[in-house]
C-alpha cells in the first residue's frame, strides 16, 4: 500500500511511521505534517534517507494540496494523527483546535470521498468527558468532551461517522487512552515530569494528583491501528487502551523512582479548569480482533521515562525558546502559588 500518515512528525504519528515501515517493508510511506511546535523532522531523524519514507510539507486544511499528494502519490490509505492535542493549549488558545482538528478533518473526509480511498482517524478517550466510578467507556457511549480540545475530537469523529453512515465511506476510528513513550513534546505530563526531574525542577501536579488515567505505550497504540486497518470494521469505532488505570500521583512516584529523583521535587499547584477527574475505556472490542497491549500502564510509564533519561538530545533544544514561554505562561504562577492537596 501507498499510505499517507497526517501529522507523521508527531508524536504518535512519528512512532506509527517506524512502526509501520518495519511491520511492512512493502509499503511506501508519506508524511503530510505542517511542521508545528510538536510535530518535528527529527523525530523522524534517522529514517529520511529511508527511499520508502517521502515528506509532504502542507496544512491538512488545504484541500487542494491533500488532494494533490493524494493523487500524485497514489495512496491507499489516509491515517490522520494530525491534530492539536494539548488540553491546556486549548484552554489557552481554543480556535486553532476547531481549525486543525474539525476543519481538516472535514477536508481529509472530502478529499476521501472524491478520489474513493480509505481513511483511518485517530480519536482520543477524551471524547468520552468524565468516567464515573464502577464504568469503562466503550464505543457506542454518549460523546460527553469537557474541554475545547475533547470537543474538537469529538466533532471530527461525528464528522467521519456521519460521512461512513451518508456516503459509505470506508472509515474507520480507534481512540487512544493516554499515550506514553518516546518523541512526545514535553507540555504532556510524563515527558515533562522526566525532564523537570532531570534538570532538578519542581513537577507541578494538578490539584491533589488524584485524577485517573490508562498510560498506555505509544507501541501498543500503533499495533491496535495495525490491527484495526487488517482486521476492523469499517464504520466502527474501536478503543485502544490498556483498560487499567492509576492516579497521576503514581505515575509521578514511578517517573521518580525510575530516575532515583526525591519526591520532594512534586508541588501541587491550582488546578486546570474542567480537569477531567477519570479515564476508563474498555477494550474488548479490540481484543475481540486478537490483539493485546504488550505493556501494563507501569511499565509504560516506566520505559517513557527512561527515554526521556537516555536521550537528552532530543528534548533539550526544546526546553527553551517557545517552549519556555509557554511553560512560565502556564506554570510561574501556579508554582509561585502553590496549591492545596
């Protein structure tokens, strides 16, 4: 197949490009990426001279340019990561959020239905809002999103449903718990954590740290789309996850024993609004197609972190720059304030 990965300078799309290139050797791969803060060449930094692996510079809203690529590549299969991804960037700035993550998804949709190719989206449990205690999410729940970013996933996943269900689109969706592992921009928790605890900065933790979360390791992630693109339905939805969870709390006491750091480093600071106190998804639907997680949420959370640990060269160009605006911007205060436990 000719595949064309959207935002596959990401992180999660970055890690399906590896994944997918030595899963399948027969295969050609082009990355259509906008090249934004998060999504960089050097995640991508040791296979470009890859012949299988091509890069296509372009905004997933520019209909004429996915088009373009679409046709002159030949491509099969449109797997869509592209997406502005960051709850608390969306708090700050919510309209780019509609504009990448609705709008280019429609685009991807049009672009789909007029050459009759295959689309794969990438969703998040978010879409889901708050889990009460006792229940998992799973596929057919109310879509309940409680940020701009969760709603703009979940407008973008009722877009690809409704054109599955009007058009007969060959469509499919997963949504990812929270993902873990290497290439992720520091503003996510563990790839923060690691860093701060590694330069010896405090770890600022949301509120009591109690929130709920299924960490799940980008490998994992990237072997459930492969199984949904073999085995899946189209027009279903499938979850991929772990459908186990733990509080931030003990991700941040697994961050710090895996770098023998001293949990005096953790502040709890102000909460961020509407903080989601619970993820819960269940993955039957997925198991169902044969597949499994290779990692539990500890041990995912475990080997981010020990990336993080050997591969300084990565992360440290961006702990400056724009990324330190954004941290002293969404942090200084919080940190300056402190927060109750």
């Amino acid at each position: 197949m000719n595949l064309l990965v959207t935002g596959g300078c990401g992180f999660i799309g970055s890690n399906f490009v590896r994944y997918w290139l030595g899963q399948h050797p027969q295969d050609q791969v082009v990355v259509y990426d906008k090249l934004t803060y998060a999504g960089r060449r050097e995640n991508l930094h040791d296979l470009w001279n890859d012949p299988r692996l091509e890069l296509v510079v372009g905004d997933i809203g520019d209909l004429a340019l996915v088009r373009q690529t679409c046709q002159t590549k030949n491509i099969d299969l449109i797997v869509n990561f592209a997406a502005e991804t960051h709850v608390d960037q969306s708090i700050l700035g919510p309209l780019v959020f509609t504009e990448t993550n609705v709008r280019g998804t429609h685009v991807l949709l049009e672009v789909v239905r007029e050459l009759g190719i295959r689309l794969h989206h990438i969703s998040t449990d978010e879409v889901y809002g708050h889990i009460r205690d006792g229940h998992q999410s799973v596929e057919t729940d109310e879509l309940a999103p409680r940020s701009p970013y969760a709603a703009s996933k979940a407008a973008a996943d009722q877009l690809v449903q409704a054109y599955f269900i009007t058009y007969g689109l060959p469509v499919t969706i997963t949504r990812g718990a929270n993902n873990v592992g290497p290439y992720q921009y520091p503003e996510k928790a563990v790839p923060l954590f690691s860093t701060n605890a590694l330069l010896g900065e405090p770890l600022p933790v949301y509120g009591d740290g109690q929130q709920m979360r299924d960490y799940a390791h980008v490998y994992d992630h990237c072997t459930g789309i492969e199984t949904v693109l073999l085995r899946g339905e189209a027009g279903q939805v499938y979850n991929v996850g772990t459908g186990r969870e733990m509080t931030n709390l003990e991700m941040v006491d697994i961050v710090l024993t895996t770098l023998g750091k001293d949990y005096a480093l953790v502040k709890h600071v102000a909460d961020r609004p509407g903080h989601d106190r619970r993820y819960s998804m269940n993955v039957e639907k997925l198991r169902r197609l044969a597949w499994e997680p290779r990692y539990d949420p500890k041990e995912a959370v475990a080997e981010a972190t020990k990336w993080y640990a050997q591969n300084e060269w990565w992360w440290s160009p961006i702990r400056s720059g724009e990324f330190r605006e954004y941290y002293d911007r969404q942090y200084a205060q919080r940190l300056a304030e402190g927060g109750a436990q």
